[in-house]
C-alpha cells in the first residue's frame, strides 16, 4: 500500500496533477505535507523550538539550520576556496560561477536560487502572503514579518557590547556602533565630506543640489528636510487655523 501511495505521488509530478489545494490563497500541492507546510505561512504556526534558546520556527529544517549558530557546525566545505558553511554550498558556489539561472518572466530579470525569483516576483503581484496575527498587516517576506512583530511584543535581540544599547534590528545595531568608532562611510562625491548615515548624505546633498523636496500646501514653501517642513506647518497653522 504504501509503495502503491509514492507511485501514484511520483506520476504526479508528471501529470503536473496537485490536488492539495490551500483554503486560504488556493494554492495547491503536490502532496499533503507540503500543504500543511505551507499553511503554517498563514496561521504563523511553528511547532519546532530550539532548546538551546527557545526560539521556534516552521520547520525543522529551518530548526536545524538555526542551531548551527549556537554549535558553530559547518558541514559544508567548498572545494574551490576551501571555506566552510553552515548553510548549503549553492550560494557560495554561484560567488565562483555566477550562474543565475532563474529568470522573471516579467522583468527579466536574473537569480541565482528559485527563492529569490519568488520573492522578487512579489514586487510584481503585489503578494504578502506573511500576515501579522496581532494586528491584520501582511508582508511579502517572513523577514519583514519577523521585525514588524517586534513593535508589538518590544523584543530588541540585538545588543551593542560597547555601551550594552538594544534595538529590533541588526541594521539599527550597525548605525549606532557608528557611535562608537566613529566610522563615516558614506561620502559625498562633490565636497568629500562624510556621514554615519546614508539620509544624512542625502539630505547634505540638497545643499549642493539647491532642491527642496518638502513643500507646504498652505503657503507653497519648500524645504530641504521633512521636520523643517513640520515645524513650519505649525507656524502657518497657528496663523492661519483650519476651521471645520
């Protein structure tokens, strides 16, 4: 019976026939795992904790991925450079190669895994299948999800170990330990002068440019920076109020 039920589950991936189909975005698959897989997009369902620090996740392959982080195992050596990873050597392969052979019918544009083809696909169609249980938001990637839900539960996992300061993302994180060591990498190509942030550069820009992309509707005014623009509007408004 059961090498009669993977038979039929093979011809299927001939006959393209997928008779799992999801309820919720109708989506279907070739078989039932898969399914219950991918519903767990849906429902945020993630029954495989990690016992070393209690973080869960949807399945257990992505458990066992996670865990490396903490044994520091990398079982996968790359024969071309010699290094190793904890992840599979596909991506760092394709470094050597540069195949990307996964192309949008769209845009046209290349990938080198189906994953990003998938996601990148989304700029197109507009799918944000990752919806925030706690207050209704969806997103297009679980990444995206994962620091939103942060605003809800104050979660901060990324610690500077200079000054011990948290934030909710690693990117916040890098900015601030800017701080610290001083480090400027963004420069401005007409003046050589340096900033810790890229919106600071942009803004520095505007004085070279002269544009002035913030404008009152009440006045037609314009300023170089939004929170000029803000504190502006409330000069204007107090003379000249908004009556309803």
């Amino acid at each position: 019976m059961y090498i009669e039920s993977k038979f039929n589950q093979h011809k299927q991936i001939h006959t393209g026939e997928q008779p799992y189909p999801c309820d919720i975005r109708g989506k279907s698959f070739l078989n039932g795992s898969h399914l219950t897989q991918h519903k767990r997009i849906h429902t945020g369902e993630k029954p495989f904790p990690c016992d070393i620090c209690g973080k869960s996740f949807p399945e257990n392959c992505n458990l066992t991925k996670h865990k490396r982080i903490h044994t520091g195992e990398k079982p996968f050596h790359s024969d071309i450079s010699g290094e190793s990873f904890s992840h599979s050597l596909d991506i760092h392969k394709q470094i050597h190669t540069g195949d990307k052979e996964y192309h949008c019918d769209i845009c046209g544009k290349s990938f080198s895994q189906a994953v990003y083809l998938t996601r990148h696909k989304r700029i197109h169609t507009g799918e944000q299948p990752y919806r925030c249980d706690i207050c209704g938001k969806s997103f297009s990637q679980a990444v995206y999800l994962t620091r939103h839900k942060r605003i809800h539960t104050g979660e901060q996992p990324y610690r500077c170990d200079i000054c011990g300061k948290s934030f909710s993302q690693t990117a916040n994180l890098t900015t601030h330990k800017r701080v610290h060591t001083g480090e400027q990498p963004y420069h401005c190509d007409i003046c050589g002068k340096s900033f810790s942030k890229k919106g600071i550069l942009s803004t520095h820009i505007l004085t070279h440019t002269g544009l002035k992309p913030y404008h009152c509707d009440i006045c037609s005014k314009s300023f170089t920076q939004k929170h000029h623009l803000i504190r502006h509007k409330c000069i204007c408004y107090a003379k000249d109020p908004i009556v309803v």
